[in-house]
C-alpha cells in the first residue's frame, strides 16, 4: 500500500494495454449507445407527437 506506484501511472498503464478504437467507433461502452440512440429517438417521436397534436386542434 505504501510502496506501490500512484494511481496516475496506474491508469496511464491500464490504458496504454487497451487496444486502440477503430475508426468511425464513437461509441466505446454498449450501453451509452443505447441510451443515446433512445434519447434521439424519444425526442423526435416527441416531436412528430407534438406536430400532429397541434394539427388536430388546428393550431399549426
């Protein structure tokens, strides 16, 4: 505990034996992108919902 290397180079370690990201992969974490895939979706079906809402009622 009191001997071992600071926990910068640790990480600095841990992240240089990662493989490199390929490219056009922005998304490293499966569960990021589903979530953000998700939000894009919900707001746009929002939008749609809210477009044709305003069009029933005439206020468009």
């Amino acid at each position: 505990m009191f001997h071992g290397k600071p926990i910068e180079e640790r990480i600095a370690e841990r992240q240089a034996q990662r493989p490199s990201l390929r490219e056009g992969k922005y998304f490293e974490h499966g569960p990021a992108k589903f979530i953000f895939i998700f939000v894009i979706v919900f707001v746009v079906i929002g939008h749609l919902a809210g477009l044709l809402v305003l069009m029933a009622l005439g206020l468009h």
